[in-house]
C-alpha cells in the first residue's frame, strides 16, 4: 500500500510518499504527478521517497521520467537504490539530494572579498547544532559577515529556553566581535514564528531577519552594502 500526500508551500509543491510503491499505486502515483504538474505555476516539484520501503521496477519509467519533468528527488535508505541506477544511466543533470532526517547537516561558504557567508541547513536543527555553527563562523573569521541561511529543507526544534542559550552565547560573542547582518528563510509558519520570536530576543545585539523567499532574504542583505 501507498500513501500519498501533498504538501504545499508559497515555492514548492512536495508529493510524499509512505510505503511501498509497487503495482496499481504506481498508475495512482502518475495519475497524482500528473495532475500537480498541471498545478506547479512557478514553484518547484519535490518528490519525497524518504518513507518509501521498496520501489519496484515497473515504477522506473514513472521516476525517469518524473526526472527529465523536472522533479527533484528526496531520498534515503532503500529508495537510493533506484536513484543510483539512474544516475549510471546518464540522468547526471538533475537535482538529486541524499537526506539523514534525524540529524542536521549545515554547511557553509565563505566569501572573504564580498564578506558575505551562505549556510544551507537541512534535517532537524538543534541548539548544539546552532552552537557548533556559529564556533564554526568564529574558527572562520566570518561572525562580521553577512549571512544568508537558507533553511527551508531544515525542521527547526528549538524550545524558548534554548532560544534564550543561543541569544545569551551571541551577546558573549558580541562583546569582542561585530555580528554581521543575517537572513534566515524558511518554509513553514512554524519555523517563521521561532525565528520572528528569536529576532525579537537579539534586536540589541544584531540583525536577524527571517522571510519565506529567497529572493528578498538576498535583496536585504545587499542593503547592508549600501
């Protein structure tokens, strides 16, 4: 059995997919891409196969071509099987991300010319994921920098009395270095609520703004260059 469920956000529209996807679920699968593909408009199809448990081979026609439609691929465990043989058969343009959703992954870049650092968060974020990033930053030179965090593939769980431990450890840092100017986008409104609460906790100490685009995350963080 398969279940199917939509998920929708202002830039993207997610299929995900719980159980197995063998015989009449993958016609019901197509039936389902179809008529998402119809509804896109400008925002992203995502297919989540994380809490799929067997992919059966009559479904390789229906992911290949979900594929070369534009579809990005979320995958791990049993699922990769089917993403690696796509991939040996040449499909090396799409997007195709591995995902470990019970912990995080950050990573960064640093531009040391433009002074501006890029964090991509996804998985579940943590208090001790916060700290161990921002002694990242420290180890790098780049708390001064302007930051861009796109979270929007990340499940933010960080309680109010943690909130407060993240802002008590950037007030210490703020004491012998300038925070530079930082933008946070994420996807839910969950996510948005704990940042605009923990925007308000460190408005003393320095700029944290969240947003549900990207696009205007990047055009206020150029404002700072002006």
């Amino acid at each position: 059995m398969l279940k199917i469920t939509v998920v929708e956000t202002p830039s993207e529209r997610r299929l995900v997919l719980y159980g197995k996807l063998v015989g009449p679920w993958i016609g019901e699968l197509q039936k389902v891409w179809e008529d998402l593909r119809q509804q896109l408009g400008s925002r992203r199809p995502i297919v989540d196969l994380n809490e799929v448990t067997l992919i059966d081979e009559g479904a390789d026609h229906l992911l290949a071509a979900m594929l070369e439609q534009g579809a990005e691929l979320l995958a791990s465990g049993v699922a990769n099987r089917w993403l690696i043989e796509a991939l040996k058969a040449g499909k090396t343009r799409v997007a195709v991300r591995v995902l470990r959703p019970q912990s995080a992954v950050l990573s960064h870049t640093v531009d040391a010319e433009r002074n501006e650092m890029t964090t991509t968060a996804e998985g579940t974020v943590t208090l001790e994921e916060v700290r161990a990033h921002l002694n990242r930053e420290k180890g790098d030179f780049a708390l001064p920098y302007r930051e861009l965090i796109d979270a929007r593939q990340a499940v933010v769980m960080l309680s109010s009395s943690q909130l407060q431990e993240i802002v008590e450890l950037l007030r210490s840092l703020a004491r012998s270095h300038r925070l530079g100017r930082t933008a946070v986008v994420v996807s839910t409104d969950v996510a948005y609520g704990i940042m605009r609460m923990f925007q308000i906790l460190v408005e003393d100490v320095c700029e944290v703004q969240p947003f549900r685009d990207l696009t205007k995350a990047t055009l206020w963080l150029s404002e700072a260059t002006r």
